[in-house]
C-alpha cells in the first residue's frame, strides 16, 4: 500500500492537478537567489521508515547562531519535580530544587557549596563548605568552619553546625553548633 496525495475538500477528483510533485518547490528559492535544483519524488510504503535525508539537500540558515553557552560540568542540579534517594558525594556546586532523601556529602579535598532552592527538599545530611536553604531540610547541616545561610523561606529541622551562619527569618527547629576556631600553630 502506498501513501496517497490528499486532496483538500474544495477539490474535486476530475480537476487537473498541475504539479503532481508533492514536493513542489517552484515557489522556494534558496538563500543565493538561485532556484533549488529539481525534487525527486520518494515513494515510501505506509508503515516504513524513512531513509535518512541527504544532509548536502537540507536548507541552510542564513541568521548567525549564538555562542553556545558554556555549561558547569562540575555543578549537580536536582530539578523541581525530580526524585534523589541515595547518598551523594559532590565534587562541585549542587542545587537542589526537588526532593533528595539521603546525605549530600562533600568530597574529600573539594570545596562544595549546596543551594536549596524554594521548592527544594533534602531529608539527610548536608556536608559542604557553604550551605544556603531556601526550601526545608530535615538532619544536620554541616559547614564545618564554613558558611550556613539560612533565608526567610526556609525550613530547617535538626543540627546546624557552621562557622559563620546567617539566619534571615527563616523556621529554624535546630540546634545551633559553632565549630571551634582552629588553634593557630606555634
């Protein structure tokens, strides 16, 4: 069985058709101004694929497209609407905008920075240098000698311990922990 040309309602049967190419190009030009070269017509049975376009036989743009933009491969996103249960070890910054159940630990020798944004979540440990929720948290916060941000629309449960916090409204049901200053050598 073969495709079949469809014939617009205001049409009737025994009116000529003039160009029997369904591919009709006569009205295109290309970009240069010259006329694209003749179409050839493709017939291709209902229910198989189509072979691969000719990639010379594609149009071009004429508009200059942007630079792309470079992406952060060392940032972790947890997007709003997504799920992460499990433990994490982060090696760069991380943004949490979904639900995380589980411990956001920073790697060994890497300094981390989480943000929990407004719609995020984090039911478990966070462990980074800097630390800024927005959204709610359930466990220990722990910036070490680092920073915790705690912002008018946060929620956080459980043990904050920092070296240096900042507390902006935010519903805070935590115990608050400084880390000791480290003792300068001798």
């Amino acid at each position: 069985m073969k495709a079949q040309r469809y014939l617009h309602p205001d049409r009737h049967l025994d009116q000529a058709i003039e160009n029997d190419d369904m591919n009709d190009n006569t009205d295109l030009a290309s970009a240069d101004g010259k006329q694209p070269a003749a179409a050839t017509t493709l017939a291709v049975e209902v229910g198989r694929a189509m072979p691969p376009a000719d990639p010379n036989a594609l149009p071009l743009l004429n508009t200059p497209l942007a630079a792309p933009v470079p992406l952060a491969s060392d940032c972790s996103t947890v997007a709003e609407g997504m799920q992460f249960i499990g433990n994490a070890v982060l090696r760069g910054a991380c943004s949490v905008a979904g639900h995380v159940e589980g411990n956001l630990t920073q790697a060994e020798g890497a300094t981390v920075s989480v943000v929990v944004t407004e719609t995020g979540l984090v039911k478990g440990d966070i462990s980074a240098q800097k630390i800024s929720v927005m959204g709610r948290t359930e466990g220990v916060l722990d910036a070490g000698h680092g920073e915790v941000a705690l912002h008018d629309t946060a929620s956080v449960h459980g043990l904050v311990r920092y070296g240096r916090i900042q507390v902006n409204g935010a519903d805070l049901n935590a115990t608050l922990e400084r880390a000791p200053n480290p003792k300068p050598a001798v």
